[in-house]
C-alpha cells in the first residue's frame, strides 16, 4: 500500500487534473463539432431516439423513456441537463429548424420552464433524420460507450451543414462559441458555391449568404461586422427587434413590436419598458401590452396624443433589449480541437466530411451489392441445374455435409452453399428466375454506379450535390431576419426622456436647491421661500424641466445640472444642498445660477476678485458628465470669482473697494477657453475689486464697510479695458470708506445689509436719494451697533 503513495507538488497534481478536466468539457460538452454542428449531448439524445426507433412517421413517445435512455446508455450524466437539452432542440425560438418535436409544454420565449418530461412527448423531426441519413452504412467511426456495454458514433452523417443553420452557444474551460443560425437555403447554396470553385471568395459567398437568419427574425445592421466574423471568426452586429407604428384614433399612435431580437426573453423586455414608463423615464408612453397569442408575437406600447413615435422607439432601442449586440465567436471542434473558424473554414470542413460520408456509403453499399450478386449468380446457376442439386442435398447426411458436396460438385463458393442450402422450396419456381435475373441486372447497375462513384471524383461531388439540393428543395424556407448595411445612429431628443413642463428653480446663498412646481410657487408669496435659519434666497428664476442649470461658485467652478435631477420641492420647505447633487468642497459657495434651454452663441463673463475678467463661449460649457465640479477659470490661490453670468453683450462696469470705477465694452474681453486665467479688468493700486457688473436701465448701489449707502446714476463714461478708472467716494484721511458690494437696482427694490456681527438690515432702494459722484453716501446703520458691512444684496 505504501508503495502506492505518491508524493507531487500540489499544484503539479491540480494542473494535470484540470487540464484533463479542460479538455474533456472542450471536447466532450461545450463546444460543437464543426462537421455536425452538435454537442455530445445533442448528438447522443439523437442518436438514441433513431435506435429506439422514436422517428418523425411514428407516435411520440414519453419523453422521459429518451431521457432515462440516453442516460443509461451514452450519457452518464443528469436528468435534468438532458432534458434541458433534448427541450432547446424542440423549441422553434432558439433553433432555425428544430430537430425534436414536442407535444406539451416546451417553455416560452418568456422563459417560462418547461412542464417535467413525465408529462411530455417528443419524437425526432423530419429534419434530424437528414443528420442520421445513412448511419447503417458504416458511414461515420463508432467508439464505446462509457461502460462499454454500447457503441456511439463519434459524428453523425449530417446530410446539410447543421452548425450554421442552427448555430451554437456554449461555454467551456477557456473557450467560449456564439455561433448564429442561418438559413438553410442560403446555407447550402454557400456550400454548393465553394464545391464547385474552390479559390471563391467570402465576397461571393456573402452575395448568396448575406448573414445569419435568426429563428426570432428581427433586423440585422452592420455588414461590416458579419463580413469580420465570417472572415476571422469573431465580430459584432447589432439586433433590433421588428417594429411598426400605427395610427390610432384622437391622434393617438401605438408602437407594434412584432419580432423581438434573438434570445431576448420577451417578458423581461415587456416588463422593462414599462418600469421605463412607470419611472417617467421616457415621456409619452401611455400602456404597455403583451398581446401575444396563438398568431404570433405581438407587444403593444401604447403612446399619448402628439407623442414622438420615433423618438420614443430610438430610446427603446437604446435603453432595453429591442436593440442588443450580438458577439460572433466562432469557436467548434475541428480535428478534436477547438478552433475559431470562419465561414469559409466551416464549409470546407463539412465539405470534407461529406466526401468521406459519401465514400464510406458507397464503399459499404459496394460490398454489400457484390456479396447479394455472387448469392444471386449461385441461386441463377441452381435453378438450372435444380434436379442435380437436390439429388446432391439428398444424399448428403447433414447441413455442413450438404454445403460441402455442393461446393464439391458444381463449384460453388461456401457462401453460395450457404444461401442454397437455406433456400426455401416455394423460391424454386419458375418465376423466381425472372425475379433473380432483374435483380441481378439492378444490382450489376448498382455496383457499375458505385464503382465509379469511388473511382471519379467527379461523380462523388456530383452525388452530394445533388443530396444537398435535395435537401435544399425540400426544407428550404424564406429568410426570417432582414439585413441593413449600416448601423443606425441612434439620437434621442430630451424631450423625449423628460417631460415637457415649467417649474421654479431657487437656490438659497448658503447653496441649497430645488424645483418647485409652478403651482406650488404660485399658492406662496416669494418670501415665504423654504430657508435654513440664517440664509436668504439668492436667485430664482422659472425653467423648463428639459433645460440645464448651471451654477458658478467662488472657487471658479461651474456645476452642469440637468433641471430633471432637482429635488421636487414644495416653495415652502427646504431644497437639498447643491453637494448632495454634485461633491461641493467645504470652501466653495455658490454665487449665481442660471438656466440654460440652448447652449447658443452667447458667452459667460466671470470676473475675479484680484482684478481679472474672463469671456468664454456658452457652448464651451455643454458638457455630459454632471457628477463633479468642472472648471470654468484658471485661479490664482489668493484670487476668488465674484461674478459669472451669460452676457449677449453690452457694458462692464467694475467697482473696487477703494472707490474706483471702470466703464468698457464687452467687447474689449477676447474670447478663452475654460481653463484659462483671462485678461486684465481693471488696473488695481493696493486695490481689490468689490463687484463686476453688467450695465443695465437703473440706479448704481454701493454700500460701504462704515455702513453708508449710496445710490447714483448710470452715467459715467465708457473708457478702456485694464484703465485705473474714475473715484466714486470722497476721499477721508481718516477712517475712509471701503465699499463692500455695489448692484445695479431699480426703485421698487429692496437692499439688505449684513454685518459681520451676523446682523441684516433691509431698506427700499427708493429710500436712499441719488446723489453726485463726489459724495459717500448716507450713514443707514450705526457701525458701533451694528457691526461692520460685511456684504449686500438685493431682493425684489
């Protein structure tokens, strides 16, 4: 016993047994033999029905006698994989031409399991026949069954190239085969077409076998890629299921799905798309149906009045599986290997394989019909010496002594003996002669055709030729899918996917956001706006669910949100902070928002702390990925944005906290790009600037640190870019005024202080009286009191 232990490095003993492992479910399992197009497993559920005589012209038989059968004779392996086995050849969804025929439930396109095989019945199709034609003449090699009781066939005959007409799907050690069905009559045409010129090219061979022919029909796009796979092996295609739209009553228009891709499981489809409508991601769908029936697929996605038919099927093609892509890998067992082969490859594999089927047959049929004549020239020879042979057989003391006194006598062979000595007395007539004599004349004809079937090869490619048309003629069918050249772009406007509907935006200061429905916002006076204690609205502004936000913040940041992907808040209860949406760091405040319907040709002004100005194309801003801050200016650490708008054109005006102020035009600012620094503003001594605006009808508003107010008009005159600019306030020697913010206002208007002592103070503008150019305003808070001005702003 000890002898008998072996000591191995572990991962020596799991390589040998995994790759014995690997080969054996490459072989012997997974992957299909590229001569008959079928996996062990296919071919043994076959091939045991054919013995057991369970053929297309008798009654079906229980389907679980082929399963224990098969089992207990080739296939040691379970039930259930069997029969899930022997089921898929039955059901004409996923096989171009099923080879079992079922009575009972086989499953659904919906994936619904079939009913256990103690209820159903199946027997082998007229087809499947054509792949066991002819196994009695020894025409494929047999090996021994797993406990050598039996013998199986290592291949069978295949009277048509199975593997492309009902393709392959398999997953192995390595190795993995997505083979699609075609159609039978294209196929064999392919075949035909390189039988008769073997230098044809796969251009050629595409004219007449365009691409596969899916049992689910559908539409099949991209030549191209069936052109890769048929040439290489591996190659995408895209697979759209069979639509139509029709019109109803009231303007009302439903989508009819009629042929769905292949292996799409139909309930899974039809319950998508209606999670799609029930999650408003794609407006316009009123109902969905399943309306399949006995007459054929059919699914219904009813759509409401003026709804965008095409858009919404766009949509559903990109968003569920009424569009998929379909991955040739032509993988198969050609010489006990497994190989990626192309079309060309595959044909003449099979080619081959029929040549030696044909051989093999004829060579059998050849010895047989030479045997049956040398019997039927004994029998010939007999009748006409019939007395002479009996008084023979008479005389002779037994069978054995028989035989050899009629060898003996006439010189007979031992065979023909055999068959005298057998004969019944009723064959001794007369009329056998005649009988004898025509069969003798058919079967020196016979072997005349056989011989030279095996001598020409001519006459042998004739032969499968003519079986292939045959076939051909007989179980050709017209192709179920349609092939389209290119593949179709798919564009998906937005108001298919949001619906098309007004609602208020706001956006407090310390950054919270939402949408409100315009209901809502109506029912509530503006001030009555959802706040955290201590914030205050700073913009709001009506839009469009199908347009985009964007929000700039003083780190020189710009956040791309989609409107739809707001929170749906009532005006009067708090929005979701704006870093909830898109990740806002701690030292980054939001300063403006507005709304975007087109991204056109106007620009976004931003305007820096440090005296630096910006002007950059709207369009530069469009941009798909929404989940992070994007950079809309290049910053200095020590700078910060304090303005960002979209601008047509028209006058900047710059305040600094020293008091100058710079009048230009718009277009002084030369276009950038969004992650540059920008250009020169102002020319700043010591200086800093409090606000950039834009000039608009209205009053200028400067507030000052010492809490001083001023208001004047919009009437300073328009000067260079980068210039030092004109002085607004009186100049003091001690304690001057530093303004802290300036807006442009109209009368109507309230202003707000804040102090640094977190205190407000709100006034109206009209308030406040204008005055000239050379004054600080009016004193509207006590400083000791009220703190420092920290900031202003301006509510209607």
């Amino acid at each position: 016993m000890a002898e008998q232990i072996q000591i191995l490095p572990l991962e020596d003993v799991i390589g040998d047994r995994f790759a014995r492992y690997s080969k054996y479910i490459i072989q012997d399992r997974a992957i299909p033999d590229v001569r008959d197009g079928l996996k062990p497993v296919q071919r043994r559920i076959l091939f045991a029905m054919h013995q057991e005589g369970n053929t297309f012209d008798k009654n079906f038989r229980k389907s679980a006698k082929t399963v224990g059968n098969v089992i207990g004779n080739y296939h040691p392996h379970g039930d259930t994989s069997v029969y899930e086995a022997m089921v898929r050849m039955s059901q004409d969804w996923k096989l171009r031409h099923v080879l079992v025929e079922m009575h009972g439930n086989n499953g659904s396109i919906d994936n619904d399991p079939p009913a256990a095989m103690r209820y159903t019945e199946a027997k082998l199709s007229k087809l499947a026949e054509l792949l066991l034609k002819d196994i009695q003449y020894e025409t494929v090699d047999y090996v021994q069954n797993f406990d050598d009781t039996a013998m199986e066939p290592v291949v069978l005959p295949a009277k048509y190239p199975n593997l492309l007409v009902n393709g392959s799907t398999g997953i192995s050690a390595g190795y993995a085969t997505d083979i699609p069905t075609h159609n039978l009559k294209e196929v064999i045409d392919a075949t035909l077409l390189v039988m008769d010129n073997t230098n044809v090219n796969l251009d050629r061979i595409m004219e007449v076998m365009p691409g596969p022919d899916f049992a689910t029909g559908g539409i099949i796009q991209g030549k191209a890629g069936i052109r890769q796979a048929y040439e290489t092996g591996k190659g995408k295609i895209v697979v759209r299921g069979k639509v139509d739209i029709e019109e109803l009553r009231g303007g009302r228009s439903q989508i009819i799905v009629t042929e769905i891709p292949y292996e799409v499981n139909k309930g899974v489809l039809v319950k998508r798309i209606d999670e799609l409508r029930a999650d408003k991601k794609v407006d316009g769908i009123l109902e969905v149906r399943d309306e399949t029936d006995r007459e054929g697929l059919r699914i219904a996605i009813e759509l409401k009045k003026d709804a965008n038919a095409e858009g919404i099927l766009n949509y559903l093609y990109k968003n569920t599986e009424l569009q998929i892509n379909y991955n040739f890998n032509m993988v198969a067992i050609s010489d006990r290997r497994p190989k990626q082969l192309g079309v060309r490859e595959m044909l003449d594999s099979y080619i081959r394989h029929q040549y030696e089927v044909v051989t093999r047959r004829s060579d059998y049929q050849l010895q047989q019909a030479q045997r049956r004549m040398h019997i039927v020239e004994g029998l010939i020879k007999t009748i006409s010496i019939l007395d002479d042979v009996i008084a023979v057989i008479r005389k002779s003391s037994n069978k054995q002594d028989a035989k050899q006194n009629l060898v003996d006598s006439f010189e007979f062979t031992m065979e023909q003996a055999e068959a005298i000595v057998s004969l019944q007395l009723y064959r001794l007539t007369n009329t056998d002669i005649v009988a004898l004599e025509k069969e003798h004349d058919q079967l020196k004809t016979q072997i005349k055709e056989l011989a030279e079937i095996l001598a020409n090869p001519k006459k042998l490619k004739q032969v499968i030729k003519k079986e292939l048309k045959q076939v051909q003629k007989e179980y050709g069918e017209p192709r179920l899918s349609q092939i389209e050249e290119k593949v179709a772009e798919l564009k998906i406007s937005k108001d298919i996917t949001v619906p098309n509907e007004e609602v208020m935006v706001s956006l407090t200061r310390d950054g919270y956001i939402k949408r409100t429905s315009l209901r809502s916002y109506g029912a509530s006076e503006v001030n009555e706006v959802g706040v955290k204690e201590g914030d205050t609205l700073l913009t709001h502004t009506q839009a469009n669910l199908q347009h985009t936000l964007i929000v700039f913040t003083s780190q020189g940041h710009y956040l791309y949100i989609p409107v739809v992907n707001l929170p749906d808040v009532k005006w009067k209860d708090l929005g979701t902070h704006v870093s909830q949406i898109v990740p806002l760091k701690e030292q980054d405040r939001v300063l403006n928002m507005v709304a975007v319907e087109s991204f056109d040709t106007r620009f976004v002004v931003t305007a820096t702390r440090n005296g630096m100005i910006k002007k950059t194309a709207l369009k530069d801003y469009q941009t798909t990925r929404f989940t992070r801050p994007i950079v809309g200016i290049k910053l200095k650490p020590d700078d910060e944005v304090i303005y960002s708008d979209i601008v047509n054109e028209g006058t900047v005006m710059v305040v600094t906290q020293n008091g100058y102020a710079l009048s230009y035009q718009t277009d002084e600012i030369s276009e950038q790009g969004l992650k540059a620094a920008g250009v020169k503003s102002i020319n700043l001594k010591d200086d800093r600037v409090a606000a950039t605006l834009i000039q608009k009808d209205g009053d200028l508003l400067i507030a000052t640190q010492r809490g001083a107010v001023k208001r004047m008009k919009l009437n300073m005159e328009v000067s260079k870019r980068a210039n030092r600019g004109l002085l607004l306030l009186k100049e003091l020697k001690s304690n001057p005024h530093r303004i802290v913010a300036a807006a442009i206002v109209q009368s109507e208007e309230q202003f707000h202080l804040l102090s640094d002592k977190g205190q407000t103070f709100s006034q109206t503008v009209k308030s406040i009286r204008v005055t000239e150019r050379y004054t600080n305003g009016s004193f509207v808070v006590d400083e000791g009191d009220f703190g420092k001005v920290s900031d202003m702003f301006i509510t209607e």
